[in-house]
C-alpha cells in the first residue's frame, strides 16, 4: 500500500447486525510509514437493493436506495507518519429492510472510508459490510392464527378406456412458523380408481420474485418428506413433519424490488396431483398468550343483546304499572373461550375425512427421512454452519444437514424469537427459472 500501511474500519463492540433506526458508530483507522497530503478524510454510511436479469452478476438493472449519508472526518492538511484513529456515528432509516443476498439481487448496507489526496495523486478507500434486521412478528400477521387446508379433485385417464377420479385434501398445523420449528402435514387421499398411485411427497418451497420489466422468479425446493402409495378404491390418511432449516423472513417489508413467499407443496407422483399451502416465516413465533388477549378484547357481540329490547315481563299489560327500577350495575361480560388455549392443531388422533373411508396403514409401504437439497439457500454470507447442530424441534435433523449459527435471544416481550441467522450462498443452484404461466393458478387451489 505504499505510504499508508493500514486502513480499515472497526464498528463499536464488533457488532454486525443492527436495527432499522439503530445508530451505528465505530472507528477509522489509519496507520502510514510516510506523512501524505489530504483534501479530507470522509466516512460515507449506504444502504440499497440492486437486482438484475444474470445470475451473481452485480451490475444492476435496477437500484433501490434507502440511506446514504457522508460525513466528513478531517479536513484538508498534512496526514503525519504513524497511527490516527478518527471516530464516526450514523442513523440507520427506521424503514430500511432487512439484508438479503440473492442469485439475482441483493440488499446491500456497509460503512466506506476515503481518503482524497490531491491531484494526480492516489485516493484511499475502505469498506466494511454491516447486515441489517426487521423482525418480522408473526403475531402481527392478520389471518395468520388456525389451520391452514386446502383439497383437490382430478380425473385421470389409465389403461387408455378407463377413468378415474383423485381427492388430494391437506393442511399444515399453522400458517406461521420460524426456523428450527416443525411443520405437522396431513394429508388424505381418496383413489377411486383401480389404479394405485405413485408416492405422495410434501416439500417447503421458496419463491423469490425480483421486480423487473419481467419479473424473474427464482424458486428453490428447501426440504422434502415422501411417503407411500394408495391402492386402488382405497383411502389414505398421511401425516409426516418437515423442520424448518435457517431461512430468510418472508417479508422484507420497505424494499419494493424484492419479494420472499414460501409455501408446502403436496403431490402424488402419478397421477400428477398437486396442491399448495401458503405460510409466513418470520423472526417472532406465535404466541398463543396474545391470541387469547386478542379474542378477550373483542367480546361476542351476542353479548350486548339483551340490552337492544326490554324483557317481556316489563312489557306485560297483566301487570301494575310502576316506575322503572334503577339499572344494576353492569357486569363484565364473560369470554365465550375455555380456560384452556384453543390447540392450534388438531389432536393426533383427528383424521379428516376418516368417516368416508377405510384408513389402513398397510398402504404405507414406504417413508423416508427429510431430505435438505444441497445448494438450497442463499442470502447474506459470513457466518459459519456448524455440523451436528440439533435444532430445538422434536424431530431431529439428518446427518449432513447444515445446522445454524445463531445469535443471542432478543427481547420480544414474551413471545419467542427466532435469532436472526445468515444462511451461506448458492450461487451455483440450478434451480433459478421463470415461473411457469400455470404457477399463479397452482398457488390458488
């Protein structure tokens, strides 16, 4: 480097993950073998989107910006032989979105410094990434809270004269969940038809829709669990469990270029059923304490109804006439819930639709661990996976599959929260590809 022998960045206490609206302070750090000459010393703080239509490629189509202050550190003199520490302090935008890193866009926030010399003369530049995080609280989701189910019907045709009819009916315990929790599937199918069918499957699929002229959605299968078959005329009830891995929040609320959806996708292989169950992953879990506080605050509105018509005793022509007694006082209306919490999933001995059919388990003849696909998550680098990480959830994770760094627990106000985790890149997935014109119409069933 010549005369200047370091120059770097140092952020207070060696953080890295801030919050929208957090200042972030720290350090300049200059250490030169020789005095050199300097228009200014200047501290720039930046954070934007940028996405564009090539895989990993940084120049971007399209740029979103969502701070970018510069403040000026020293001014224009002689810079001495030796060590200058020069002190700097910014405001993060409390609308800025949490950092992404993507195959075909990013959400980038870092702290550059220059050095500016006179003319003719070498400029100095150093940069440091900081990583920014919304929490998303599934409590704050409308229509988040109950099962979430979905069915389909589809005939097929076999053994070129025959015909048959498939009812795919599934549901998943939750609509919100964080990484480490479990997703609880049902399904049941109904063959009717002579035919069997080839193996059911569920998978957690991500989509990531990059905002362009045309959009590009880049969608990857996280994890999946396959089961087994169905004969023909019978009736199949199916359950399995898929633990959720470390992933990015679906919501990064503020950015406009980027948009995160995750959903289970359930399938039969042959004949081609498929349908969809949308779901949040967030940062805070749900909590079934602010569920019960929600629905105690809005009391049932029968509640209030006797007090829209007088009692027919009042009312009675057969009684002396006599003035109308003071109201009593009135009491406080009673929630029409239990004392114990609603579950937010059926008991395990439920089955949906298990009174139209004949549920063996003999039709199980095959069921298989959860599969993580290698090269099944992007985003924000710089934390290490350990190996045989075991996750909190009551399934256990398979050999092999990447575990999760985390950070320390954040204070949620009783609820539970997920710490903010940075998955490695993945670049090299093959799995990025436009949607097909049919995606949308799946997505609704």
């Amino acid at each position: 480097m010549g005369k200047l022998v370091e120059f770097d960045i140092e952020f207070d206490k060696n953080k890295v993950v801030y919050s929208p609206g957090e200042s972030i302070s720290g350090t300049v750090r200059a250490k030169l073998s020789q005095a050199i000459q300097c228009k200014a010393i200047k501290v720039n703080c930046n954070g934007f989107c940028g996405i564009t239509s090539k895989e990993n490629d940084t120049a971007w189509t399209v740029e979103e910006q969502y701070f970018n202050s510069t403040v000026s550190v020293a001014d224009k003199g002689t810079l001495k032989e030796g060590e200058h520490v020069f002190p700097f302090k910014f405001l993060i935008s409390a609308t800025a979105p949490t950092s992404f890193e993507g195959t075909y866009g990013r959400i980038i926030y870092r702290v550059r410094a220059f050095i500016e010399t006179p003319r003719f003369s070498k400029d100095y530049t150093a940069e440091k990434p900081f990583y920014l995080l919304s929490l998303l609280n599934l409590n704050e989701i409308p229509d988040v809270w109950g099962i979430n189910s979905s069915e389909v019907t589809q005939q097929f045709s076999y053994m070129l004269m025959k015909t048959g009819t498939i009812d795919l009916r599934a549901q998943t315990d939750m609509k919100g969940y964080t990484p480490s929790q479990v997703i609880q599937v049902k399904a049941n199918v109904h063959n009717q038809s002579g035919k069997s069918t080839g193996n059911i499957s569920a998978s957690l699929v991500q989509r990531v829709t990059y905002e362009m002229k045309k959009p590009i959605h880049d969608i990857k299968t996280i994890a999946q669990v396959e089961g087994g078959t169905v004969k023909g005329g019978k009736e199949m009830e199916w359950t399995e469990r898929i633990i959720i891995p470390p992933l990015p929040q679906s919501s990064l609320a503020g950015c406009e270029l980027i948009k995160i959806d995750y959903y289970v996708k359930v399938s039969l292989k042959s004949p081609e059923v498929a349908l969809t169950l949308p779901i949040h992953i967030g940062n805070v879990s749900l909590s079934k304490k602010q569920r019960s506080t929600k629905k105690q605050e809005a009391p049932p509105s029968s509640v209030d109804a006797p007090d829209s018509k007088p009692s027919s005793s009042s009312s009675s022509p057969s009684l002396p006439s006599r003035p109308a007694p003071k109201p009593a006082p009135r009491p406080t209306p009673r929630s029409r819930m239990s004392s114990h919490s609603t579950p937010s999933a059926p008991p395990v001995d439920y089955h949906s639709g298990a009174e139209g059919g004949d549920l063996t388990s003999e039709d199980l003849n095959k069921r298989q661990s959860q599969v993580v696909l290698p090269n099944a998550f992007s985003y924000a680098p710089g934390l290490l996976f350990p190996h045989n990480q075991q996750p909190n959830g009551p399934a256990a994770v398979p050999q092999g599959t990447p575990g999760a760094s985390l950070y320390p627990p954040l204070n949620t106000g009783g609820s539970v929260a997920a710490p903010f985790i940075l998955p490695p890149d993945y670049g090299t997935s093959s799995y990025p590809q436009e949607a097909p014109p049919s995606y949308n119409e799946s997505c609704n069933t």
